[in-house]
C-alpha cells in the first residue's frame, strides 16, 4: 500500500524537495529549500503592498484640485479668485425722487381778478380772463421735484433730508376789440419760483416693507405698509408780474412790473403707503397738508405726492 502511494507523493511534494531526494526514493525534506520558497514569496507580497501605498499616495485629491475649484466658483456665477460676500439682511440708506403736486390757496391771486381783469373787461367787454398760477393749481399742474437721501433708525422709524426747486411762467397775450374802437392789446406774464429744503420723519405703525423679493401685483400689494409722516420744509418762494397794456398800434400805454419774496417755514403731516417694487425698490404714496408760519393763505394746502425709494 505505501508503494502504491509513493509516486503520487513524490510528484505533489517535488517543487518542496532536491533532485537526489526524489532519485534517491528518500522522503528527505529539503528544508533549505521551502524556506527559500517561502521568503520569496513574503518578499513578493510586501513589494506589491509597497507598490500599491505609493499609487495610491500618488493619486490626487480631486476636493482639492484647484481647477474643481474654480468650476464651483464659476457655477455660483463669481468670477475666478473671487471673495463671495453675503448680501446684508436689510439696506438702511436710501435715495429718494419726490414729485410734490401741490394745491396752495394762492389767494393773494384774486387781486389780478378783481383789478386787472375787471378793468379789461370794461374797456373791452369780451376780454377773457389772464391766466395765473391758481388756474394750473386747478388743472393739477403745480408739480415740484425734490431729491433727497435718508436712512433707517429702526423697523418703524425713517429720516431724510430733499431738497426741492420748481419754476415757470404763465403768459397771456390778446387783441380784444375795445370801445374805443381800437383794439386793447394785453400781455401779461407771472412768474412764480420756490426752494425747499425738507427734512422729513416717517412712521411705520406696522413695521416696514420687507426687503425681499416680490411676484406679482398681488403680492406687492400685500406686502405694502402704511405710513405717518411730518416734515418741516424751508421755504424760498417768490413771484413776478409783468403787464403791458395798450391800443394798437399803441401797444405799451401800461407796462408794470411787481415782483416779491418770502423766506418762510411751514409743517407737514401727511398719511400714505409704502409699496415695494423689488427688494431694493420702494414706491410711496402719501397726502398731506402744509402749514406755513406765514402767508398761509397763499401757500398753505394739500399736497399729494409720489416718492421712489432706493436702498442700498
């Protein structure tokens, strides 16, 4: 039974023993042998580990490359290198476009009714009445522009400073036939003019607009806030008057210049809304009244008036 074996055994166990081991029919084990066997082999594997550590340190990291980098910069829309900067939750300094429509008494006006006009009509009976400045106050033509800047105290309270500057003329000119059978030829002119300088306070009872986006006219409006402010303008206002009067070809038989001016202060309360357009646009409505400390009569009244807002 073990010759039957015997061969078997020599053939497996050959790569383990010497030639005279296997000629010899000997189970001498080449001991030198298996150990040189076995040392190459862990020599082996630990130069294939060593291999595989230096690839796998020579590999980059992508998270660190700088051109990854720069394509999640260019992704969020910076430029190259760039620093992004947060956005503030809130602006508190504005700029601001006021167009002031005002409607003052202008009573001193009734005196160009009561003497110029009058007398004209005496001498020609279908001379029309000159313009004034209570005629266009009436056609709601009376418009300042001021422009100013301002800044947020807090979430219900505002201050600005405008500063204002509105001028023009009114000018009639007409041939009416007279009872002297010449015609009346008349020219009058008015020139009125007014400065201002306006600081202002607004209070906001429920907070202000919300800086933040907006869709839709529905949405604007509801995010609208209401509004209660006071100003205390100064006042530069002044006028002009140039009437000529006369039969043709006698064209100047009267020619009268008035003129005059007033450097008054005055109050203003008024009542409006805030209505955001973007985050960092506003539109204000508000109506309110003048109180002037002197000739009120002539320049006190209503004004309404529209205001653009930009923060930043």
């Amino acid at each position: 039974m073990t010759r039957f074996w015997e061969p078997i055994t020599r053939a497996l166990l050959a790569p383990y023993y010497g030639k005279r081991t296997l000629m010899s029919n000997k189970y001498v084990f080449a001991r030198d042998r298996v150990a040189s066997h076995a040392l190459s082999r862990v020599i082996a594997v630990g130069i294939l580990a060593s291999t595989l550590a230096q690839a796998e340190q020579a590999v980059p990291d992508t998270s660190q490359r700088p051109g990854l980098a720069l394509r999640e910069e260019w992704k969020q829309g910076d430029a190259p290198g760039e620093v992004r900067q947060e956005e503030p939750t809130s602006y508190r300094r504005f700029v601001m476009l006021v167009m002031a429509n005002a409607y003052p008494g202008l009573d001193s006006e009734e005196l160009i009714d009561r003497f110029f006009n009058t007398a004209m009509r005496l001498i020609a009976p279908g001379f029309d009445d000159v313009t004034t400045f209570s005629d266009m106050r009436n056609r709601c033509q009376l418009w300042v522009p001021n422009i100013g800047g301002g800044y947020v105290l807090s979430k219900r309270f505002a201050v600005f400073l405008t500063i204002g500057y509105g001028a023009g003329p009114v000018r009639t000119k007409a041939n009416d036939p007279s009872i002297f059978l010449l015609p009346l030829h008349t020219d009058f002119e008015m020139q009125r003019s007014a400065f201002t300088v306006t600081p202002g306070l607004d209070f906001f009872p429920f907070g202000m607009v919300e800086q933040q986006a907006y869709h839709g006219l529905m949405d604007r409006l509801r995010g609208s806030k209401p509004m209660l402010g006071v100003r205390l303008p100064w006042t530069y206002a002044g006028y002009k008057v140039h009437a000529k009067v006369g039969l043709k070809p006698l064209s100047k038989l009267v020619d009268a210049k008035l003129d005059d001016a007033w450097s008054i202060w005055s109050a203003n309360l008024n009542v409006g809304l805030d209505v955001p357009l973007t985050r960092r646009n506003q539109l204000n409505v508000n109506i309110g009244h003048s109180f002037f400390f002197a000739r009120d009569y002539d320049f006190g009244g209503t004004v309404f008036s529209l205001t653009w807002k930009y923060f930043f």
